[in-house]
C-alpha cells in the first residue's frame, strides 16, 4: 500500500481513547502525515464527565456515558497502553473515570498528541474515491464542519482511522406498552446521580455491567432496585433492597408484566440495554454496513475489506479495551506502511463471516481476545501484550463473579517479572 512516493495522509475520527491511540503511533512512524478530527473541544471521549445529558451547547448529541460514580470494571493496571503504565492503582485496584481522564491527559503530553487535533470539528461525511489510473493512490474524501461556526472543509486523505467510539447511540428495545407508563423513562447513556431517584422504585432492564453498577450505585438511596434480565440468576449478594426478577415482557401503566408471567411495579424504567453501532458519516460506497450490531465486513473485526484503506478501531466488546487499540493500531499501520499484506479476500471474507447465533453477539470476544491479539501481534510483527493482562482480567472476572459488591476494592498486585498477579479483597 505503500509504494508511491511522499507521505501517507491518514485522517484519523475521535479524540478519545482509541483515537489518541491511533495519533501515537502514526506520530513515531516518519512515513504518516496525521490529521485528526474531535467534534468536542476537549480530549477523552466518553471518559469525558458532564452532568448535561440529551445535547450539547453545539444542538450535538452529548457523547459521554459516564455517570458521577462510575468506577472501571478492570483493576486500573489493565487498563494501562502497554506503552505508558502510569496508572498503578494497587488497592482498590479499579479506579474513577476521572482517573482514566487524567491518565488519557497525561499520554496525550507525553507523546506530544495533541497538536495533531482539529478541535470543534466534526466529521460529516466520508466518502471512496478510486484511483483513476495504477500510478495514483485511492483517495478519501472527508467533509468536516467546524461546530462553532459552521464553516465545512473537504479534505483528501490517503487512509483513514474510524475511532468514533461505540458507547453512544443507545439501543432502547421496543417493549408492548411502554407509552402507557406514567413514570421517568431513560437509557443508561442519561443516568448521572443517583440521588436524584431518593425514595423511588426503579426497575432497571438489562444486567450486563453497566445494568449492575447502575442498579448497586441506585440501592443506596431508592426504596427497591428491580434488576430485571433474562440470563441464569447472579450468584453474588447483592444488596438488600434489589431484588432480580425475569426479563420485561409488556408494560400498563406502572405495571410491569415481566416473562415469567409474574408482575412488579415501578416508577422509573432505565434501560440498561447497551449501544448500537454508528457510522452516520460513512458514505454507502465506503461498503460498511451494520444488521443487527454486526459490523460488515470486517477482517479481523478491524479492517474494511472492500477498502482496506479503512479501518474502525475497538469494535471487539467483552474486552480490555485500551491494550487491544494499541493491537490494532500497530496491526494497521503494518498494513498501511506495505510491511505485512493481508490473504486473498475469500480469506478475508471467511473471517468476517458470523460466528455466533445472534448477529448482534458477533464481536463479542471475551477469552478469545488473547488469541486475538496475539493473532495481531505475529502477524504484524509487533510485541505481544505482557502475560499480566490476561491474568488479571481472569483473576478479576472471577472475583466479579462471587462478590459484586466489593470487587472493585480488591487489591491487585503484579509480580516483577510479570508472569503471576495477586488479586485480593480484604475482609
């Protein structure tokens, strides 16, 4: 991809964390000119804290997720680019959001990150333009706005980084019923304090991370926490005033008639049902296309095999996120800098195939992200990440398992040479 001559322009979308990954290292290569584009004015994307929820001073949707508690579900140390092991947090081992932010800050300076920013920008459109002849490289054409003044720019571009991140769009279940309900309706993406639901009952639907630490951060000031779901039963204490109860079939009024035929009442409904994946500024011709939050087609949940001149970083869910952006990244800049080729496309398009039983679990990776990255790592010719990552996000899943109230406080140690961790909650 590289054989031309002169500098490969690389646009990189979003100034959060996989974003700031992708600048870093085009920043160390000589052979990439960087330009990036945040339509906030600030570094950090999700991790970005505001109490403001529904739009921004800009009439854009506000982008955070975070809420005023949030805590990572990940002992900080694993959260850590394997490039920049700043965050050492040994008890608790997991940390605040605004300690992520900080932590983003402070790589952001370290490898001089910044400068590369178009800040207020927004993408609006990104569209395939193919070479006219073998000598010319295929190009992207990239329409940005500036949000403050509305000005739009089109711009050329060799290659082009998708980091728009993925906890955004929220997904909201059609439910039978649900206009009749009288109470307070939103999606995880708006919960900020819990206060502010003192004294209520709240059901929350959905009991996947977010649904959990949402429904033990709302028990400590609501009168009843319905934790309503529809997988086996947590096996963890959980406190006194939440009760689990089966998945939402339909709703009446207050009334929840919930799948096992049994009923509860509520006044707030939070929907804790997870994100969609959106790409609103893809043009069709750039070939990607999302059916039921299965992103295709994707080699190795990463490349656009129609232009693998394109790539979306942090698609794979159920992972340690920040070590596998630095995967990808380097991955794709083997790629781009003509160091590794990718198979013939029936490979790749065998890869992207779906693996799962339900289109919307097709990135869904869990135990298979070691693999995973490892896979990243050979073939791009790069380190593998250090054994301690894995150790630690088994050694805490277990612990999340049995003891959802306090395995945020565990205190997690790593052995000098890095091949064992210690992961313990003191009683």
């Amino acid at each position: 991809m590289a054989e031309q001559t002169g500098k490969i322009k690389v646009c990189v979308i979003g100034g959060g964390a996989a974003g700031l990954c992708a600048i870093r290292h085009l920043v160390g290569n000589s052979k990439f000119e960087t330009t990036a584009y945040e339509q906030m004015s600030k570094i950090g994307g999700t991790w970005v804290y505001t109490e403001q929820v529904g739009l921004d001073e800009n009439g854009l949707p506000i982008h955070s997720s975070m809420y005023q508690n949030l805590r990572t579900n990940l002992p900080a140390k694993i959260m850590n680019f394997p490039d920049y092991m700043t965050m050492d947090a040994q008890e608790p081992s997991c940390v605040s959001h605004q300690e992520v932010l900080n932590y983003l800050k402070n790589y952001t300076q370290q490898f001089d990150i910044r400068r590369h920013i178009h800040f207020n920008t927004r993408v609006e459109h990104v569209r395939f333009e193919p070479s006219e002849n073998s000598r010319n490289r295929d190009r992207w054409l990239v329409q940005v706005k500036n949000v403050k003044t509305n000005e739009t720019e089109n711009r050329y571009f060799d290659a082009i980084m998708v980091c728009n991140g993925h906890y955004f769009d929220p997904y909201i279940p059609n439910i039978p019923g649900i206009e009749s309900f009288p109470g307070l309706i939103l999606h995880s993406h708006a919960y900020r304090k819990p206060e502010e639901f003192s004294g209520k009952t709240v059901l929350v639907l959905g009991a996947a991370s977010s649904g959990i630490d949402i429904g033990i951060d709302l028990s400590n000031y609501t009168t009843r926490v319905y934790l309503s779901h529809n997988h086996d039963r947590l096996t963890s204490p959980l406190p006194s005033n939440m009760t689990q109860v089966a998945g939402v079939e339909s709703i009446y009024e207050n009334t929840f008639h919930l799948k096992d035929k049994s009923t509860v009442d509520a006044d707030v409904f939070i929907f804790c049902t997870g994100y969609k994946y959106s790409f609103p500024f893809l043009d069709e011709n750039c070939g990607i296309r999302v059916d039921d939050n299965y992103v295709i087609p994707l080699y190795k949940h990463l490349v656009n095999i129609e232009h693998p001149t394109m790539c979306i970083v942090g698609i794979p869910t159920l992972v340690v996120p920040f070590p596998m952006f630095h995967m990808q990244v380097q991955y794709f800049l083997a790629l781009l800098d003509g160091q590794i080729t990718l198979p013939a496309e029936n490979v790749m398009l065998e890869d992207s195939a779906l693996k799962t039983l339900k289109k919307r679990h097709a990135h869904k990776l869990m135990d298979q992200q070691w693999d995973y990255n490892d896979s990243l790592a050979i073939t791009g010719g790069f380190e593998r990440l250090p054994l301690f990552y894995k150790l630690g996000y088994t050694a805490l899943s277990v612990q999340r398992r049995t003891n959802l109230l306090r395995y945020k406080d565990s205190k997690f140690i790593v052995s000098k040479d890095g091949k064992s961790v210690e992961l313990t909650i003191q009683d």
